[in-house]
C-alpha cells in the first residue's frame, strides 16, 4: 500500500493544522532575538555574565510548553 501515509506524516498534516510549526517557527525567532538583545543590554547594564546563560536556560525551558500549549490549543482570529 504505497499510497497510504504513515504515522510521521499523519503527524506532520496534524501538526500543520494546529499551526504548531508556525508557533514553534514565531517562537524560535523571537527566542533568538531576545538571547541577542540579552548578550548586547545585559553587560551594559552592569549585570553579572550569568544573566545571559539564565535567559538562555529559560528559553530552552520555554520550548517545550510552547510546543505543548500550541498543540492543546487551538488558536484562531475567533479566539482560543
């Protein structure tokens, strides 16, 4: 049955319908702008070199529940 889709690309189709790829995508350039800005402001700002690598963890930590909540809810221009 070459015609029938497997379970990874039934995966995908249902993660493109719950726009997950599109909330990981926004959230992986937000994430890179925000540790760029951090590792320009942070020293200026006289904070310790720490601040940044503790930006970077909660980021990474972040990732995850992005990816969770964006597969639970389904966010359209009507609302959650």
């Amino acid at each position: 049955m070459p015609n029938s889709p497997n379970r990874l690309s039934l995966f995908w189709q249902e993660l493109k319908r719950r726009k997950v790829i599109k909330v990981i995508a926004t959230y992986a350039a937000t994430a890179f702008i925000v540790i760029e800005a951090s590792d320009i402001i942070f020293p200026r700002l006289g904070l310790p070199d720490w601040t940044v690598t503790l930006m970077i963890i909660l980021l990474i930590v972040g990732f995850p529940l992005a990816f969770f909540l964006s597969w639970v809810f389904d966010i359209t221009p009507q609302g959650v």
